[in-house]
C-alpha cells in the first residue's frame, strides 16, 4: 500500500547473517542524530541495541547527560555473555573551546564472549551501518575494555 514503504529500502533488507533491523531503529537514529537541536528535554546520550528473535532491537536508551562510563557499563550489564551494538552521543571541548558533537557507533564484542555469536554480531554490524545512513563519526570494535576508554574516546573526538 502507498505510505507503508520504508524511506530508505536498505533499512529493511535481510542482512548477510540473516538479521534484519527492527523498523523502529532508522527512525530512532535520525531523531538521535537530529536531537541537539531539541529543547523539549527528550534528548538521549545513548542508544543500546542486542539481537533478539533474529531482529536488532533497541534495548536500551537513556536521557541527556549519561556519562560514557555509563553507557560502558550499561552496554555490558544487561548481559555481560552477549555482544551488542550502541550509539552515543559524544560532546566535548576541543583546545580552543569549540564544542564538538559526535556519534559513536560501538560493537561490543568482547575476547571472552561466545565465539558464534560474536561472529553474528559483526556480520550484521556494517550492513546496520549501512542502514542506519550518514552521521555516525567514529566506529569502535571493543573486544576488552581498554577499546572503550574515555580518554582515548576524548582524544580521538578531539583531534579529528
């Protein structure tokens, strides 16, 4: 029917692993990717997104102002067993003081989780990407915590 089509048809295609994307989750990026210029206070700082029932699903987001320790700890502590994928919404100072603001598109995988569904994970991650469009800044692979630490993510938002 006219108006049920998808704006972007890559959104909905079946990934290489056979994971497709929840339909909520392009919708929800672009208003993530939008929201700094909200004054209504429904900003959020991160999205956090797991693979269930074969869908990538949204699982977690939380309001404007969570830290990035935060979302380090919520990625992992819902199950520290299984990978999955976040989104946060970095702000900092450069050197001169200009204010910059950068999304980050994170895969935990971490070294100890299960082989298999690591593999699952990353087949899907770039083909998310994908569907998910322009405005992610920086992509992150964390396989231990050392991949996901604040000050080299400050560092690295910083220098560009």
């Amino acid at each position: 029917k006219e108006g049920l089509l998808p704006q972007n048809p890559k959104t909905f295609r079946t990934m290489a692993s056979g994971i497709t994307a929840d339909e909520e989750i392009p919708k929800a990026f672009n208003e993530f990717k939008l929201q700094n210029n909200k004054s209504d206070g429904s900003k959020l700082s991160y999205i956090i997104m797991r693979i269930v029932d074969e869908k990538i699903k949204i699982t977690k987001t939380a309001p404007s102002g969570a830290s990035w320790s935060t979302f380090v700890e919520e990625g992992l502590k819902e199950d520290p067993a299984e990978p999955c994928y976040g989104l946060y919404d970095m702000h900092v100072e450069d050197d001169e003081g200009k204010q910059l603001a950068k999304i980050i598109f994170v895969v935990w995988a971490l070294d100890n989780m299960n082989v298999k569904r690591k593999m699952v994970y990353a087949s899907a991650a770039n083909p998310l990407k994908t569907a998910l469009g322009d405005g992610i800044a920086y992509t992150i692979q964390a396989s231990d915590g050392s991949d996901v630490d604040e000050d080299d993510i400050v560092k690295m938002v910083k220098k560009g």
